[in-house]
C-alpha cells in the first residue's frame, strides 16, 4: 500500500460516493448529484502553510474529517488503483459535522 503525506497546505481527499436514491426510495438521475458540491473524507493532511516570515500555521481540517468542496477543485490522482484528490486548504468550503 502505497502511503502519500501531501505538502504544505495540501490534503488529501478520497471522495465519498453520491446516493442514488433519496430516504424517501426515489432514484436521482446522474445530472441531479452532479450539480451539488462534493463530499470527501481527508485521508492525510499536510503540515500546514508557511507565511513570508517561515512560521508554519497548521490546517484546520485533520484526518478523517468529512469536508465539502467544489467539484472542479483539486488535482485527481490515481493510488494504489483507487481515485483520490489533492486539494489545497482553501479549496475546502467546509467540515461536516455531526
């Protein structure tokens, strides 16, 4: 298994799937669950950024957070055989919590 630690204010992300069907029993057709923003979960973050004067401000996110982001942010990378996505911290509009 291969292990990747992103750099400065990057995050790794696998993306969670997009339901198919709602609570209620109806199937949402492919166009539906592509208008929303994406969910993921952070899988590894990096060590934070660096500002001009070399001090390093750690990120807000950690792993195993849910976060949502847009859906054309971040990089895809394929690992081990399985899709993932590197963002970078700002590209993150939110942690869901709860």
């Amino acid at each position: 298994m291969t292990t990747i630690r992103p750099l400065f204010d990057r995050v790794l992300v696998k993306r969670n799937e997009e339901p198919t069907k709602t609570k209620s029993g109806l199937f949402l057709p492919d166009s539906a669950s592509k208008e929303k923003p994406v969910q993921g979960t952070v899988l590894a973050v990096g060590n934070g950024r660096v500002a001009d004067g070399g001090a390093v401000t750690p990120l807000a996110v950690k792993e195993g957070d849910t976060v949502i982001f847009g859906k054309y942010s971040g990089t895809e990378v394929k690992i081990d055989g399985e899709d993932r996505l590197i963002l970078r911290e700002d590209d993150i509009l939110g942690i869901v919590e709860g």
